[in-house]
C-alpha cells in the first residue's frame, strides 16, 4: 500500500453566508488549497466531495465553476463526518495505487434552514417522538453529571476554552471570548444546555490536497503524512446502553491507535466532535486522555488548552470554529495540517509533530451515532 | 440476525435513565417538553416523552398516555410514562 500525505489546505472562514450559494461557498476553499499545494491543478486526478445537507453532485457543481470538471468525482454522505468520510475514501484511492493527487472537500450551508436544531430525518422513530441532536446530548451529560458527580460549570468550562480558542482563529465562527457564567446564562437549549454550549448554525468549505508519499516529497519540503485513517459506522443496540461513553469513538480510537502504533500519550493536539460541551470530556475519555469520569479534571487542569499536555480544539473546534457539519471533517484536518507546519499563529502548539482529527455524527435510533471517522498525521 | 419478529407484551415500569426538559424543537411540540429513556426490565431501552416537573434519573416510571403536542390534524396523543406514586 502506498502511504498517502498532504500537500495542500484551504478553508473559507466559517460563519454565516446567507445569500452564498452552496457552489460559492465551496470553489474558493479548492482554489486556496490548490494554491497552497502550488501545483497546476489538472493534476487532480480524482475528487471525494463530502456534505451532508448540500444535495446533490455538489462536488460537479464545484469543479465545474472552476472549470476542473471530467474526472472521477464521487460524492460522500455520512452527516458530520461526511467530508472526514470523503478523506478516508481521498486516503484509499492514493493507498491503492489508483491516483497519485487526489482533493478531498467538505462543504454546507446551514443557513438555508432559517436556524433551529439540524433537521433529523423524519423516518427515523426517536425523531418522530420529538428527538433532536442538542436534546440527545443533554441526556448524554445529564447521565454524565448524574454517574460522576460533575458540576454544569465543568461541564460549561469546555464552552469557555474553545470560545477563548477560537477569538484567536481568523477562520471561526464565534471570535468573542466568554465567561463560564456568560455560557450558563445564555438561553436554555435542552437541559442542561444553554445556547453557548451548543455549537452554532453555521456555513462553511474546506478542502485538501492529498498526494502519495512519494509525490508529495517531490512536490514540497514539508509534506504532512496521513499516519492512519479509519473509518467506522455505529452498531444497533436496542437495549441498555451507557450513554456516558461513546461506542462507536471508543471502538474507533483502539483501532486506529493500533493501525498507527501509536497512543494517546503520543499525541501532541487533536481537533474533536465537540458539538455540545459536554461531548469533548466524553471524547478525552474515549481516546484514553484520561480516565473515565476524570474529563472535567483534564480540563480543569488546563491540560486541554493551548500550552497544555495535551492542547483540544485549538481552532475553537466545533463550539467556536462552527460546524456546518458536511464541513467540519476537512476543517479539522485544515487546522492540525497547518499545527504541524507551523502555521497556526497566535494558537499555534508548540512543537506538534503528531496530530489527529475525529468527526462523528449522525443521529440515528439504537445508534450511539451513525458514523465515526478519525485520522492521525505526523509531520 | 433475523426476521422472526413477534409482538409482545411490555412491561408497564421502568427506570428512568436519562431525560432532558427541552425548550428548543419543531413547533408541534408542547414545550417544555420532557422527553428520555426509560429502561424496562425486560432489557429494552424506550425513548419516550415524560410528564411531571419533579423527575430524576433513576426514578420508577410507569407508562400512559398523554398529549405531546398540537399539529393540523389536532393533538398528538403519544405513550407517556409518569413517576411512579408511592
């Protein structure tokens, strides 16, 4: 199997494009990430576009407006891991040979639903009785608070980290800080979620440039390699299941960290599915960051932060750098190519030489979620 | 695996796992609106639409029905499961 690397990032700063059209938001993204890879762009041999809610051939829609159309362009659905889905497939077309320059895109628009929780899918039973993403993350850390004692300010403090992240990225959403007792007066979502502990509505594109090891050292000095990639669905539980621990990021975790060899001590930053508060302590906890029950004491040590041990979301990460969900895959993996060239400014970790994103998502009865897909890059 | 799917009786109590008083949904909703997951002994996990403003996780819960809501067609009438009055 050839190894895969990446040569080229590009976003357009996440926030609000109400009268963008989803081709518009997405064109600028490629064209940023072809110009950092710095080669011609018929190059591309192949293209894995992910959204969610974007609809349909809306990779065609993009490489058409740039007039790169006339390859292979498969479009990828897995709710918020679309686009960390259209990465791992961008990974396995290099890995087999096939390609040699792949581009990988994520893009959405969320501002077309006119705000509100994310539409769920009406087929979907739970739905039909009322069920919504931010009302089945507050069950998650209601149980969470229930089983180990954790306060709502623990709980509002990753709120607070990630806003204070974020007011240092050019590209997030929300760039004001705030405080914990500005999170815990904001308006009720569902219990115990107030609204600054929800990640925002949002529109967005990020894009990347994949090449084969051997390419891509032709091609730049400082390529980023893919260490692993794994993607992985949920499984159907009809029965008991605890709800304070993520199956499917568990399972994921394991498997990937024993494809790259590597563990959780030896990551230097991640960017994690931090779409309520509450899901970043779960998440330290499932990739052995810290114990179970031991995710507000990491974060409370300032462990999490940039400077930390072990520095979480350093680009604001879903809470403040957004999460127009078909989007977020490949922004994270913007965000942790550019910690490990160095690139990441004010919120720069210093000395990161391995990295790793992970985006799971997707709403679906008897699931912890629908999909989980995680990625490990070292400079 | 398998396709040998049979109607059965449920049990009428469980325990309340997890719940959220949601302030945030479709408009159909009666709002504040009570929804969780009430664990039946028989193994089974229900999510399920809740009534009374003095729950917690693990109370005894037993099922009903109620009104959840308001849409064209008039009142949504769902199971509900209630704290159990000792």
């Amino acid at each position: 199997m050839k190894g895969a690397s990446v040569i080229g990032v590009g976003m357009i700063p996440f926030g609000k494009y109400p009268d963008t059209n989803i081709t518009d938001l997405g064109w600028p993204a490629v064209k940023a990430a072809i110009a950092d890879a710095g080669i011609d762009a018929r190059r591309i041999q192949a293209v894995y576009s992910g959204t969610a809610r974007g609809g349909a051939m809306v990779g065609q829609r993009i490489m058409g407006r740039l007039g790169l159309a006339g390859l292979p362009i498969v479009n990828v659905e897995n709710a918020c891991s679309s686009s960390s889905s259209a990465m791992a497939q961008g990974v396995m077309a290099i890995a087999s040979g096939a390609y040699d320059i792949v581009l990988v895109i994520g893009v959405e628009k969320l501002t077309k639903f006119g705000g509100g929780t994310l539409p769920l899918d009406e087929d979907d039973w739970e739905v039909q009785l009322g069920l919504t993403m931010p009302a089945l993350y507050a069950m998650r850390a209601q149980r969470y608070m229930h089983d180990y004692g954790v306060s709502l300010k623990d709980v509002a403090g990753v709120s607070v980290k990630n806003r204070k992240n974020g007011a240092l990225n050019p590209d997030a959403q929300m760039r004001k800080e705030v405080s914990v007792e500005e999170v815990l007066a904001s308006r009720m979502i569902a219990d115990p979620f107030t609204l600054l502990q929800c990640c925002p509505t949002g529109d967005g594109a990020a894009a990347i440039i994949l090449a084969s090891n051997a390419m891509a050292k032709q091609l730049r000095s400082d390529p980023i390699e893919v260490r692993a990639s794994h993607l992985t669905s949920g499984r159907f539980m009809s029965g008991f299941r605890d709800m304070t621990s993520p199956e499917i990021t568990v399972r994921g975790a394991r498997e990937i960290f024993e494809e790259a060899g590597l563990g959780p001590e030896d990551i230097d930053v991640a960017e994690v599915h931090d779409a309520f508060s509450i899901a970043e302590l779960i998440y330290y906890e499932a990739f052995g960051f810290c114990a179970r029950g031991e995710g507000a004491a990491l974060l409370n040590s300032g462990a999490t932060g940039i400077g930390g041990r072990i520095p979480i979301n350093p680009s604001g990460g879903l809470l403040a750098k957004g999460h127009p969900v078909g989007a977020t895959g490949a922004a994270q993996v913007v965000e942790i190519v550019r910690q490990l060239r160095g690139q990441a400014g004010a919120r720069q970790v210093e000395g990161a030489r391995v990295g790793m994103t992970h985006a799971t998502g997707g709403g679906i009865s008897g699931f912890d979620h629908g999909a989980c897909s995680i990625h490990i890059f070292q400079r | 695996m398998g396709e040998s799917i049979r109607a059965q009786a449920m049990p009428r109590t469980g325990v309340l796992y997890a719940f959220s008083v949601v302030h945030v949904a479709a408009k159909k909703w009666k709002k504040p609106m009570r929804i969780g997951y009430v664990d039946l002994k028989n193994g089974a996990r229900v999510f399920t639409h809740l009534e009374g403003a003095d729950l917690a996780i693990g109370d005894e819960v037993e099922v009903g029905v109620g009104t959840v809501g308001d849409d064209d067609e008039g009142p949504i009438r769902s199971f509900v499961f209630r704290k159990v009055e000792r």
